[in-house]
C-alpha cells in the first residue's frame, strides 16, 4: 500500500498560521490569558517543521544505497535551502534595516560604525540565523541537516541524544533559569544563552529535533500502528500541559521568554505521529502538493507583509486593530501565494520562492 502523508501538509499550513499568530501578535501580553493560550496553541510550529524535515529527510536518504547518491542528496538538499534563503535575503534587504520596529536601525551610525554595523548585520548575521528577522530557521536547518546526516549508526545516535540531553536542559534554563541561577553563573548562563544557545535563535536547535524525525521515521511501522484515539488524547493533554508550562514559568519569575517549550516539542511531536497513523494514510487532501508549498511561502514571506503592514499603520494611523492586521496578513499572504503560484506555470524561476 502507498503510504500518503498528506495530512502532514495539511499541518504544515496549520503551523505557518501558527508562525503568522506568534510574529503578528493579536493580543495581549503572554501573561495574560489570551496570550497564554496564544502560546500553547503556536508554540509548537518551529518544532513541527524541523521534526518534518528530519522525518522526510531519513526517508529520502533511506533511499540511497551508496555513499556518493547519499552524500549527492544532502549536497542537493542543502543547496536548494540555501538559495532559497539567499533569495529571501535579497528581497529583504530593506526589510533588515527596519525590522519588527519600522525604524531604520542604522540611522545613527556613521563612518568606520555603519560599515561594520551593515556589514554584521547584512553579512555575519546571514550564517547565525537573523538577518531579515526569522531567518534562523533555514540556516538552522542546513547546519543540523550537516552535523546530524553526515554521520550513520551509532555515531548519528549519539550527536542525536547527546543533543537532545542538552535541548532540554536549554529549554529549563531558558525558562527557569533567573530563579536556578544567581549572580556570576546567571551571567554567565545570560552570555551562554545570547551567543549559543538561546533555543530561539541557535542552529544547534535543529539537530535534536531533526533527530525526533529521523526517530519517527526509523520507527514508522510501529508508531503508524498506535490507536489514532490514544494519540488525539495525548495531543490534548501536551495542549493543556503547554498551559501549565507557561504558567509556571511565569509564576516562578525565572522565564527569559517563551519562544520554545517542552511540552511544545511533545505537541509538536505528536502532531507527526497523527499525521503518520496508519488510518490516515488512505486520506487525500485536494492539491496536497500546493498545500506544501503555500506553508513555505507562508512562513517566508510572512515578515516583510507584516512589517509592511505595521508601518502603513504608523505612518497614517490606520489599521490600528491588531486582530484587523492579523487577518490582513493571512489575506494578503494567500491572494501573493495565488498570483504567484499561477505566474510560476509561465516563469518557472518563481518556484524558487518557496
């Protein structure tokens, strides 16, 4: 029987809404109840798309018999994310100047300072993950497709677990940290987070949730067969657990931000074991293919709608509803991905885009 996983796009689309929600941020603070719930409904996209990856990844490489058509598939895979992100790069040139706040960050800057200033922000930054604001997420992705499938066996179980050892224990310190720690080794642990492993941020986040895929993925026939009610149920409690999570974090006063949370990888985790159940390989989404396609788009061009959007707002006051600019960006995201799509039959470069 061929295995399907069109629900798997379905909830691509589903966790690049999820990205929009968190980026154009339609409520209140995440302290208060709406955006508490805000959190444990969206905290589990970024998580999502790397599991994928690293599920479909291992299945694409499963393929590949000798050394050289395996290491020719991962050459091929990255370059094609990485010219996808040069390409985004270039298109928001402007856009990292201005960033979330509309305001051009190099204005104050002169001479020897706006040199260096341009050249780590348009440069140096492109390799870490920030330069047009959310771009972490590919270089992240092409840095752990490296340091995780260049390896096989055992030593890729070890790079596997080892990371995920020191996920979790990011993830604590990332929210608990200003309450376990105290004086030198809270700044210590400060500077840790800024430059390395700030889960939000690092491309070393990407290996331990690849590895989740590459699991799945290694353990498919047995985890499709679990019974799909057991799964549902436990997709509801990680849900409400989400909710606890950030409670507690918040109460104890020791969160640094909420970017990523562990019972948002379980969700996330879990929402691929679903999408993988034996009982939903016989559904077929209509146009799944273009689903996969919109959810890449949608979380790429996302940044430049929704900043775009928030300076017009600025700077005639106008569309001042954030729930109004939430519902703009998703319009204009799709009305972009339908023009586009429909070009790229006739120009074919357009394809690049997503």
């Amino acid at each position: 029987m061929l295995k399907k996983y069109d629900l798997v796009d379905v909830f691509r689309v589903f966790a690049a809404i999820s990205v929009v929600l968190i980026h154009s941020w339609p409520v209140g603070s995440y302290s208060s109840s709406v955006g508490n719930i805000v959190v444990a409904l969206s905290r589990y996209a970024v998580p999502f798309f790397f599991i994928v990856t690293g599920f479909f990844v291992s299945k694409s490489l499963a393929k590949r018999n000798d050394n050289s058509e395996y290491f020719g598939y991962i050459k091929k895979y990255i370059l094609r994310i990485f010219w996808l992100y040069v390409i985004w790069w270039v298109i928001y040139i402007p856009n990292t100047a201005i960033r979330w706040s509309g305001k051009n960050q190099f204005a104050n800057y002169v001479g020897t300072e706006l040199y260096w200033k341009l050249f780590k922000n348009y440069f140096l930054n492109f390799f870490t993950g920030s330069t047009f604001t959310g771009s972490w997420y590919l270089s992240s992705t092409i840095l752990g497709v490296i340091i995780l499938f260049s390896f096989k066996g055992a030593t890729r179980n070890f790079i596997g677990s080892f990371s995920l050892v020191i996920f979790v224990g990011v993830l604590l310190l990332g929210n608990y940290g200003k309450v376990l720690l105290q004086g030198d080794m809270l700044n210590e642990w400060v500077w840790i987070r800024n430059h390395i492993g700030n889960p939000s941020q690092s491309f070393l986040t990407s290996v331990p949730l690849l590895y989740i895929g590459n699991l799945v993925y290694r353990f498919e026939n047995v985890l499709n067969r679990i019974d799909i009610r057991w799964l549902i149920i436990a997709l509801i409690g990680s849900s409400l657990m989400m909710f606890k999570e950030n409670q507690l974090w918040l109460r104890l006063g020791g969160q640094f931000e909420n970017n990523e949370m562990v019972f948002g990888v379980v969700f996330a985790a879990l929402l691929m074991l679903i999408g993988i159940n034996s009982i939903n390989k016989a559904v077929e989404v209509p146009y799944s293919a273009i689903l996969r396609k919109f959810s890449s788009f949608m979380y790429l061009s996302q940044f430049g709608v929704i900043i775009g959007i928030r300076l017009i707002s600025n700077e005639y006051q106008i569309i001042t509803n954030t729930m109004t600019r939430l519902y703009l960006d998703l319009v204009i995201i799709l009305v972009l991905f339908m023009i586009l799509h429909q070009l790229s039959k006739k120009f074919k470069q357009i394809e690049y885009l997503w």
